[in-house]
C-alpha cells in the first residue's frame, strides 16, 4: 500500500472510532427515571458501543436489563429495544456538553458518564436446581380465556381498574362467552416485608379483597411476576423468593400467574430457563392451590418442548404484540413451528388480543380472532372491556369463533400460503375442521375452499361462515366467496 493509502486508511479507522463531531457516545451512562409506584426510583445504566453511526448495548433500569440498538446523527441519538417490534425508538436524546439529555420511554433524564457509585448491585447468584418433570397442575385443557390489563393500561392499573372490568366482564357478557381470567400484568408489587414477603404497592391496597371480589363475580385472578430480581418494568420480582411468593400469592386467592424472564436473563444464560421455570412449577404445586402456570420468555431456549415439563399451561412464542396489523399478523406467524407442540394443558401462545384497541380495521381484528382461533392460542383480551363498540363485541364474543379456539381436541392449524392468501386447517374434535382463508394482500380476492383439501374423514354434512353466521352450500366439493383485503373467511366444516 502507498504511503498516501496507508494515510487514508489510518484516517478512515479513526473516523470509525470517533464520529465527525468528535465525542463518541461509548462507555455506560447512568441517570436518575421515574418513581416506580411502590416508592423506588429508577436507576438507569446505559451501556453503549459506537461502530461509526451505530449504537449497540444495553439498559439496566434497576435489575432489569434489555439489549439496545440505534443510530446517532450529529448529536443526535436514537435507541430501540432489540427484538422489539415497536418502530418507535424507546430512548432518543442528544449528547450535550458531555452530558446524554434524552427521554426514556417518555421520561426526561439526564445521563452522565458511570462512576462506580452508580453502579447497580447484582444479587448473589444461586445455581438452577437439576432437572426433573413437574407434576401436571390439570389445568387449562382448553386455551385459557380472559382479560390481561397490559395492553391498554400498562402502567396505569388499579385495584378500582380490575374491579370495574371484572363488573363489566359480567355485565358485557364476556364472562358467559368464556372469558374467566382476569389478569393483573407488571406494576402491582410494592417492596417485602421484614419476613421478605412482597407486598402489592398502594394502587393495590388489599390483593385478598380484590380476589374476594373477583371471586364473588364468577371470575378468576391473575398476578404477574419474573424469575429475576426485577420485573420487565423494574418492580421486585421472585428472584431467590419464589416459594414464598408463591406461598402469598395462593393466601390472597390467586388464580393465574403470568412469570416474565424479564431480569432472569442479568442472572442466567438461556440454557437455564427450563430449570429456573421448573422452580416455580415446584413451588406453585407445593402450594396446593391450582394456580395457572403462564411462561412468557418470548419463544426463547425452545420452551414448547419442555413448558409442559415444568407444568406449564401456556407459553409464549413472540415478543410482544403491538395494536397493528403487521405485529399481530408477524407473531402469528412466528408461532407455526410450534404446533406440534400445542394440545389440552399446554398450549402455544402468541401474546393477547388487541381487538377493540383502535389501530386495526374490522376486518383486521376479525383475522385476528381468526387466527388465534385456528391455532388454538389462548384468547386474553387486552382492550377496555367497559366501553366496547358493537363491533368489538360481536368479534371477541362470536360464539362460533370461541368454539373453534375451545375445541377439545386442541389441534394447532399451520398455514399454506398461495399468493395473497393463506389458508389455515384446524381438524376438530367430532371429525370436521374449521378452515380459515386469510388475504394478505391490498385489495379484495376470491377465495375457493376444497373439501378434498381438508383431509376430512366423511364427507361434507353441512357448512357454516362464522362471521356472516350463515350456512353455505359446497358445491362439487367446493365453496368460494369473496375476501376482503386483510379480511378472513373462516368456515366449520361438519362430517356425515
Ligand atoms: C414484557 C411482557 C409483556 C408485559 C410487560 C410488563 O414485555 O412480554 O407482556 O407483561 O413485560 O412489563
């Protein structure tokens, strides 16, 4: 290489290394967030590498710990959570006079370079127990069915908050269509006790009332908690604590627990998951009382082959769904490989329901009812129950839909794609199927359903259409209709 090459070189690594306005963004940053609702503050350590314009590392807010991507320009920045799939960044800021001025998840802070005193210390560590099989709890045979708070209010739930959704559970008639759980998600923990028992925080004044109350409506009540430290919203979780969290959570009448890796994985790599969630199958038998066991590590470390192994009753599969059409349509997806795996007591689960929620068309909310319908994913909705449009209600309460879901034989329907549309075969348990034909694409098509291709044992008896409610004719083995763009034609299909 000649000198002037080799110059260029050397120069080209250094504006590698440092970007063109001369201060990098690498090295761990620490701030002061938000007040968690049971007193604490945030602490934030923001661990970053510069490759040129690229950001990567990670967030630690309190115990909790995500890995971080993003991009800077001048002195500008932008950070996404990795692995989710929200388009919007969750940290942007810029770097002034050596200080990151930003907003965390809508929080302003103030980031200055780490010392040693903002250090965030780390719980002794304690080794996974060996393995072995948890007894089955023997229930959810069919794919659970409720409400989870964590779509709509995240944060913002309350004891008045469940209480009045229980009521509407009831009163909308969510209740008699099957929807039984109703599920507290992140943000309800306060700190422990001097016995160590974690106490709920001031939005939830008295747990064991307000299970008595849900109780006293016909419905049943979820917690949530992470095998960490710290929850995915940095409250304390059951890290070294799990059969005595287990142990308060049957005294207050629990019915449901959602467990979050969330921090877990600050402690432990992913070849632990199986044994770390086996410790809390352990300790929720031991407590006596049936408890729904909910694993939500997001598809990591093939938990459909051993969740059930550690009396697990659902999983899920994806990250996080978010109210759009993409998001919903890419977690169903990504849970196909997986349905081998589904069956009575063990199901496969692509996160909650965002029908009603307001960013997806009819259209889009019927397919996504249809689809967790065919696969069999348990239906927990995540919208506001009190306030339900007719629409919203006419979907998420289709009985025929429901009993496609709830069908006791508990197949997983997997899709075959023929340009725009997808089709989806469920066999069910009195030897019809349901089939559901998606179109994908931006305008309206023609669909034609073939009985030969439902592998059915008989031949057709009768059709239904489960969104018109009408019963169709197959004519020479065939029904055709007309879908609307990223509308679904979901038929049961019933055998002589
Ligand atoms: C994770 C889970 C979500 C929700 C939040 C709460 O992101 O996947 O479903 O429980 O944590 O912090």
């Amino acid at each position: 290489m000649s000198l002037h090459g080799l110059a260029g070189l050397l120069l080209s690594l250094a504006l590698l290394a440092v970007p063109a306005y001369g201060q990098s963004l690498a090295g761990r940053w620490a701030a002061t967030g938000s007040a968690l609702a049971n007193g604490e503050v945030r602490k934030n350590i923001l661990d970053l590498k510069q490759e040129g314009d690229k950001l990567s590392g990670t967030l630690q807010s309190l115990g909790s710990i995500r890995d971080v991507t993003g991009k800077v320009a001048g002195a500008h920045f932008e950070l996404w959570g990795v692995g989710s799939n929200n388009p919007k960044p969750f940290v942007t800021g810029d770097l002034v006079n050596g200080e990151l001025h930003a907003s965390l998840r809508g929080d302003p802070i103030v980031a200055h370079r780490a010392t040693a005193a903002d250090e965030i210390p780390r719980p002794p560590y304690i080794e996974p127990p060996a393995l072995h099989n948890v007894k089955s709890n023997g229930l959810a045979t069919l794919p659970p069915m409720g409400w989870n708070s964590w779509n709509l209010f995240a944060e913002k739930v309350d004891d008045q908050t469940v209480r009045t959704m229980a009521d509407a559970m009831v009163s909308s008639g969510m209740r008699d269509a099957g929807y039984i759980y109703v599920n507290i998600d992140d943000t309800w923990e306060g700190v422990r006790d001097a016995q160590g028992n974690l106490q709920s925080n001031h939005k939830f004044p008295d747990m064991k009332a307000l299970a008595d109350y849900v109780h006293s409506k016909g419905l049943k009540l979820g917690i949530y908690s992470s095998p960490g430290p710290r929850t995915c919203a940095s409250y304390p979780a059951s890290y070294g604590h799990e059969v005595q969290d287990a142990k308060v959570w049957a005294s207050w009448g629990i019915d449901y627990l959602k467990y979050d890796w969330c921090s877990a994985r600050a402690i432990y790599k992913n070849d632990a998951l199986q044994a770390i969630y086996q410790k809390m199958g352990d300790a929720l038998a031991e407590t006596g009382r049936p408890i729904v066991y909910s694993l939500c590590e997001y598809g990591l470390g093939s938990v459909e082959k051993w969740g059930a192994d550690v009396s697990g009753n659902l999983w899920r599969t994806t990250g996080d769904i978010r109210d759009t059409w993409d998001s919903m349509l890419s977690n169903i997806e990504k849970q196909v490989p997986t349905a081998p795996y589904a069956g009575p007591g063990h199901w496969n689960d692509p996160d909650m329901l965002e029908i009603g929620n307001g960013h997806m068309s009819d259209d889009e909310y019927r397919t996504h009812m249809s689809l967790w319908a065919l696969t069999a994913s348990p239906l927990l909705a995540g919208n506001d129950i009190r306030s339900m449009s007719a629409v919203t209600k006419s979907i998420l309460m289709n009985g025929e839909v429901i009993s496609i879901d709830q069908d006791p034989l508990g197949k997983q329907a997997s899709p075959v794609k023929n340009g725009d549309l997808e089709t989806w075969i469920k066999p069910l348990a009195d030897g019809g199927a349901a089939v559901g034909v998606v179109n994908l694409g931006p305008a309206a098509a023609q669909a034609t359903v073939r009985a030969s291709d439902l592998h059915l044992a008989r031949p057709v008896a009768k059709a239904r259409d489960l969104w018109s409610h009408q019963e169709v004719q197959f004519i020479k083995d065939s029904y055709t209709a007309t879908i609307p763009s990223h509308g679904t034609l979901l038929l049961r299909v019933w055998v002589q």
